[in-house]
C-alpha cells in the first residue's frame, strides 16, 4: 500500500473519479501558467514579463483552490464557497486588464507579439476564470449568463486596451467558445462525479435491501409454521389447567397433546431452518453470474455441478456466496471467473478477480500465504468446509485475488459394497477398516445472515 499504485488501488471507485476530476482541474491550472504564462518572455521587457507571468501564476493558483473547494461543496463537506469565487473573479479581470496594460498596448501600437501576449492574456485568464467559477453553482442558467457576461466583458474591454476595432468581436467570440468549452466541461465533471457516488449508493442500499428481505421472508415462515402450533399450545395448556384444577383425568390427555404439537414444531422448525441455510451449488453459480454481470463485472464459470453430494453442494454454495459477496464490496474487479474441477477424489473451487480487496496484504493469511488479515466470512466459510473435511485456501498475488475451496468426495455405500475387498451389508466378516472416516452429522451452523459480511 505503499507504493502509488497500492494507493490508487485502495481507492473505491467513486474515491478514484473525485481524485480524477480534482486532480483533472488542478492540471487546467497548471496548463494556465504554462500556455499563458511563460510566453510573455521574449516578447516585452524582463521587468513586465516576470510582472505578467507572476500575476498568470498568482491567478492560476486561484483557480486551483477555487475548484478544490467547489467540489467539496459539491460533495457537501464544507459550505458553498462564495467568497473565493468572488476573489476569483476580482483576480481574474485584474490579472486580464494588468497584463494587457503591462504588455504595451494602451500606449502605442502594439508589434505582433505584443498584441498576440495581450491577446492570449484577456482571452485565456478569462476563460479559466470563468470555467473555474462555473464549478460554485449548480444553476445551469447561471452558468450561462456567466459565460455570456465574460465574453460581452472581454469584448468591450479589448477596445480601451488598445486592440484594433475588429479585434473587439473576435475577442468576445474566442472568450464564449473557450469559457463555454471549460464550463461545460466542469459541469459535466461533476454531474459524472456525483452519479458515480449515487449508483454506488444505490448498490449499498440494494444489498441491504436484499438482506432485509431475507430476513423478512426467514421471519414469516417461522411465523407461519410456528403461530398456529403455539395457538393451539396455549389454548391446551390452559384447557389442562382448567381440567387439572377440577381434578378431571382429561388434563393429562391434554398435556399429552400439548407435547405432540410441541415436538411436531420442533421438527418443522429444523426443516425450515435446513431450508434456508442449505444453498443448491448450481443456483448459486448461476446466481453469482447473472449479479457480477450486472455489476458490470465480467463472470466466466466453467464446470458443472451435477451429480455432487447435497452436503458438498451445501458448503460450496455458500462459498460461491461468499466470494460474490466480496467480489463486489471489498473490490473494484473488472474480471471475476469461477471454476469447478470434479475428480474421483475430490472436487475444487476456484474463484479468482483482479480487485484486490483493500485488506488483501502481503503479509500471511490464516492458511499461510498472502491473504486477508481479518474478517468473519472467511472464517465462517472455513466452519462450513471443515465440516466437509474440506479446506479454504484465500490470498493475493499479481494484482488477483484467488479463493480455492477442495472437498474430498467419499464412495457412497452401495459403492464400498461392490468394491472387491469390502464386505457386503449383513455379511458376518469383519469390516477392514476405512481408509476414509464416514461423513459425521452435520452440527447446528450459525445463523446465515450473521455471515453475509466478511
């Protein structure tokens, strides 16, 4: 991170267009004090051209904060800064009037080069000026009576500079194509800079959105499974009370009920629980694709998830989740390919990208390596594989991150049957001993949605 392209890189996308644009705004500076600035030398005395190129230099700086603070304005992190666009423009005119006057003009007839200094002076300083300013207001209608004032400005103030009578019009002419061209050009920065920063707005609330409504469907179907069975529970539970205080032998038929219906929705809670954290590979790769693609990001996927165990399927869903996940939060990739490589002895995962998360360091991951030094998702992807007997692999190289999953995949039991060696269900030999453990029960896992952000 160190280095520029560490720098630039952790940038998110919206940060690198408003370092783009201001940065963008700071080289028309510059561009000032070069074009109009250095070719006063030469064509007037060495006392008037350092005057001439101090004063090009002094305005240009201007025109340098004046944008700087315009787009903090923009951005709503400091207040519209009117008093520096009203220092812009008293230094633009000044900086205009003073350098055509110190190049001659007013007092004799002008040679060629000092009328092509004069020229450049009132033309150029006053389109930066006026392009510059355009960046304080957001009222199109402003920007053009602004543009429009400059040029009927510069025209009518070329005449008592000393410019012949058919410069005059030429004059304002120049001023309203070039201060026209550079407003049009700030406004359309920051009309880009602030759609950047309100699509990516809108990609966050859309994935909060996403997971409000996750948890709104999860919480109507407990209701839905568990509010008629508690219903029932409290109206039984009360009728025994009722009974048991009569000392009727009604009561004990009732609880039995009331433990029938609580062990029945225990069980249907488990299902809809199984449901909703048990993720189908296939949907997910399918889902993972159509959402980068959407994002503009370019998704391959290559394999096939077909005729995989449910309990692989499982866990390497929710890796695919995962890693979408962080493809589209934690970086700004262009390039997203996801592969599935099915052997006899396993099945490997593989997403690689080229947005190199900003946590992504040099430094070791939790599997040795390069990788990122903290967040919950991984971790939680690493429960779920081991789970599988499977082993996540996470870090960066090159400029691309790559995310590997392996799962081993056993022999199903109809299988060991037929392998010559092993005995069959209900022989009486001694079973030989498995060179691969059997799958164990899968735990409790914790609730999904505590993992969605690594």
């Amino acid at each position: 991170m160190g280095r520029p392209s560490g720098w630039w890189r952790g940038k998110s996308t919206p940060a690198k267009v408003e370092t783009y644009t201001r940065w963008s705004f700071h080289f028309f500076a510059l561009l000032e004090a070069i074009s109009i600035g250095l070719p006063v030398f030469g064509n007037m005395p060495a006392a008037r051209s350092w005057a001439v190129f101090l004063l090009v230099c002094g305005h240009s700086l201007c025109c340098a904060v004046a944008a700087s603070r315009a787009l903090d304005w923009t951005r709503g992190t400091r207040e519209q800064p009117r008093g520096i666009l009203l220092a812009l423009t008293a230094s633009t005119c000044v900086t205009a009037v003073v350098g055509a006057v110190l190049s001659g003009t007013p007092w004799h007839p002008a040679s060629d080069g000092e009328f092509l200094v004069a020229s450049s002076l009132l033309v150029g300083v006053t389109a930066f000026g006026t392009g510059t300013v355009a960046l304080g207001t957001r009222d199109r209608r402003r920007m053009t009576y602004v543009v429009l004032g400059a040029a009927a400005g510069a025209g009518a103030l070329s005449l008592p500079l000393g410019f012949p009578g058919p410069a005059a019009p030429v004059t304002a002419l120049l001023v309203l194509l070039t201060a026209g061209f550079l407003t049009f050009t700030a406004a359309f920065s920051v009309w880009l800079l602030n759609a950047v920063y309100e699509l990516d707005a809108a990609r966050e609330t859309r994935a909060r959105l996403a997971v409000a409504e996750e948890r709104l469907r999860f919480g109507r179907d407990l209701h839905d499974v568990m509010g008629r069975n508690l219903a029932v529970i409290a109206l039984k539970s009360e009728l025994a009370v009722q009974l048991a205080r009569r000392g009727r032998s009604e009561a004990m038929d009732q609880m039995t009920e009331v433990q029938r219906i609580a062990r029945e929705s225990q069980r249907e809670v488990r299902e809809v629980v199984r449901g909703y954290r048990d993720a189908d590979l296939a949907n997910e790769l399918a889902g993972s694709q159509g959402v980068l693609t959407a994002a503009g990001i370019d998704c391959a996927i290559t394999g096939t998830a077909a005729e995989l165990p449910a309990q692989v399927q499982s866990a390497l869903g929710w890796v695919v989740r995962e890693a979408t996940t962080n493809v589209l939060r934690h970086g700004n990739a262009r390039k997203c390919a996801l592969s599935l490589r099915v052997t006899r002895e396993r099945v490997t995962l593989t997403v690689e990208n080229d947005g190199v998360p900003r946590e992504a360091g040099p430094g070791p991951g939790p599997d040795g390596g390069s990788g990122p030094r903290r967040g919950s998702g991984l971790v939680g992807l690493r429960e779920r594989l081991e789970e599988v007997d499977g082993v996540l692999r996470a870090g960066a190289s090159g400029g691309v991150f790559r995310l590997t999953a392996e799962v081993p995949l056993r022999p199903s039991p109809d299988t060991r049957a037929d392998t010559p060696g092993k005995p069959a269900p209900g022989s009486d030999e001694a079973p030989r001993e498995s060179p691969v453990p059997p799958v164990p029960p899968v735990p409790p896992v914790p609730h999904p949605m505590r993992e969605a952000t690594p």
